[in-house]
C-alpha cells in the first residue's frame, strides 16, 4: 500500500446512453463496495472523486471492474489530486479557458503518447489550437467543438493511446472537488 491520497478517475463515454446500465449513484455505491473511501461524483459524467491508498494500477484495475460489472466497457483515466492542479497551472490557453471555458479542453491520455505523435499533430491542419504536454493534451476548439473534425477517435490516432476529455469548466469543478 501507498499513502493515502485523492483520486479523480475520468470515464470515457459515459453519458445518456450509458446511464441506463449504470447511473452515478451506481457508481459511487460500487467504487465504495470496491473499498474505496470518501466516494462521490462530479456531474453526470463519469468523474469520481475518491480516497485511496492503493497504488494506481490496482485503483485502475478495480474500477475497470466495478465499470465491466455494469456491461460496459468504458475506459477509465486516472489522475491523482495534486496532479489537477499541476494540470490547471501548466494551461498554455489561460486567456481562452477564462474567456471560452467550455471550448477549452484537456484530453485525459491513458498513457504517455506513442512514438511518432509529433508528426502525427503537424499533419492536422484544423483551425484548433493544440499542446500535448506528458500525458495531457490542451486543446483550445477556437471555432467550437460541434463541427471540428478533431474529434475524440482522431486524438487517439494521433496520440497512439486512449484518453478523454474534459472542459475547462469541468476541470475546475474536480479541483474543486478534490480540494473540499
């Protein structure tokens, strides 16, 4: 075991669709079923903020399986407490999430990018304004996201690996969360 700390894990795909197999409230009663302590949710999403000491391989596997004990198979991203933080500091488009924050957004990567990403990205010639840094992709969707073709299937052909993504506004809402 590691030290306790606090967890936000990102569900990829969870909305509508999915909620009829499994609800938040589901969620939180199976990730607490699962052992994990203070468990609560953020918006209907798929963002759970909780506490564990459990290394973060075992955190991931468990809660893969609480999300396959629901039918489905959404992929889960983690990032500790402390790393959102870190995230919100290191956003190259401050002035844009201020002014749009709903059109800033961070792709959540499941892993570090693959070899190759950095020409992958140069390929992309749409108007969105993108800033891979670790395992964390800024995007500013300077002409919104409805209509981009930077879309979350592209991200992981350019990246190589599996992420999600959450607005600015989102972003401040698990910082929030996890600070409380």
């Amino acid at each position: 075991m590691t030290e306790r700390r606090t967890w936000v894990a990102l569900l990829r795909g969870i909305g509508g669709a999915t909620h009829a197999r499994m609800s938040m409230a589901d969620l939180r009663h199976a990730a607490t079923a699962a052992g994990f302590e203070e468990v609560r949710t953020v918006l209907a999403t798929g963002n759970l903020v909780f506490a564990s000491a459990r290394p973060e391989a075992a955190i991931r596997s468990a809660l893969e399986a609480v999300v396959a004990d629901h039918g489905l198979t959404n992929a889960v991203i983690l990032r500790d407490g402390a790393a959102l933080g870190a995230i919100a500091g290191a956003n190259p488009f401050a002035e844009a999430a201020r002014l749009r924050p709903a059109h800033v957004l961070v792709h959540f990567l499941a892993e570090l990018p693959a070899a190759g990403h950095e020409a992958r990205l140069a390929g992309y010639a749409g108007p969105e304004a993108v800033v891979p840094s670790g395992r964390e992709v800024f995007i500013d969707y300077v002409e919104g996201i409805g209509r981009s073709k930077l879309t979350a299937p592209r991200l992981e052909r350019i990246f190589g690996v599996t992420g999600t993504a959450r607005n600015w506004s989102t972003l401040g809402r698990l910082i929030a969360a996890v600070e409380s």
